[in-house]
C-alpha cells in the first residue's frame, strides 16, 4: 500500500509540474527524494506503531523475563544491508563516479563520509552502551 498508493502520490505532489509542493514560492527542493522518503515513511511508521498498540507486559517486572530483545545474526545482516545500501545511494546520489567533472571527487567524499559517520556511530554506541544498561540489571 505504501510503496504502490502512497509514494507515488508523495512524489506527484513534489515532483510533478503540477504538484503543489513544486509550485510552491520558494519552490520545494529535495535532495536525492529524502524528504519525501522520510517524511512517508516516518508517518506510516507511526501510523503502523498507533495501530499496533503497546506491547502489553514488556516492561512489567513479572513478565519482563519472556520477552527476548532482540535477534543478533538478524540485526547484523539488517545492518550490513543497510550500510552497503548507503554507500551506494550516497555515492549515486552526489553524481556518481561517471557524472563527468568532479563526479568521482563527489563519489569518494560521500564513501568516506558514510565510512567514518557509521563507524563513530558504532563507536558512540559502544561507549554510551554500558552507561545506559546501569539500573537495569544487565538487560538492554
């Protein structure tokens, strides 16, 4: 429903020539659609996560025990496949490397870019981690 009714909708309003986002004064820029990827798919989120409702017994301490937090070989493919996602998309998204002049400079700023920004994001992560388990017995 998103991806085949609801984005094409997002991009008519943005993109078209008739769209009304477009004729807006200053007209609507959107660099590589992030702002309307986002902006959808924050909304569908939050609709999903209102629909679903709140987990019932996750954080009562008589049942907090029977929930498991989380898959480790799930959440680290879903990571690796995202961060090559990334690369791709932010080195496609400047010109790419076959943009003419300047294409590949652009193309090698954005990888080292992602590069460094996902791994002091894991740095960050590892270090706040331990600050933040405090008070919770162990548990994430």
């Amino acid at each position: 429903t998103v991806s085949g009714l609801l984005y094409p909708l997002a991009v008519q309003f943005a993109y078209s020539s008739r769209g009304f986002l477009h004729n807006l004064e200053p007209s609507f820029v959107d660099f590589a659609g992030s702002g309307v990827v986002h902006a959808l798919g924050g909304c569908a989120a939050l609709v999903g996560a209102v629909a679903a409702g709140p987990r019932t017994g996750r954080f009562d301490p008589k049942t907090v025990a029977d929930f498991s937090p989380h898959n480790v070989p799930q959440v680290l493919s879903g990571t690796m496949l995202l961060w090559v996602a990334w690369f791709a998309f932010n080195m496609g998204s400047g010109g790419g490397p076959l943009a003419g002049r300047g294409g590949a400079a652009t193309a090698a700023g954005a990888a080292t870019a992602t590069a460094l920004s996902s791994a002091c994001a894991g740095v960050v992560g590892g270090l706040l981690a331990p600050a933040l388990r405090r008070g919770t017995g162990g548990r994430p």
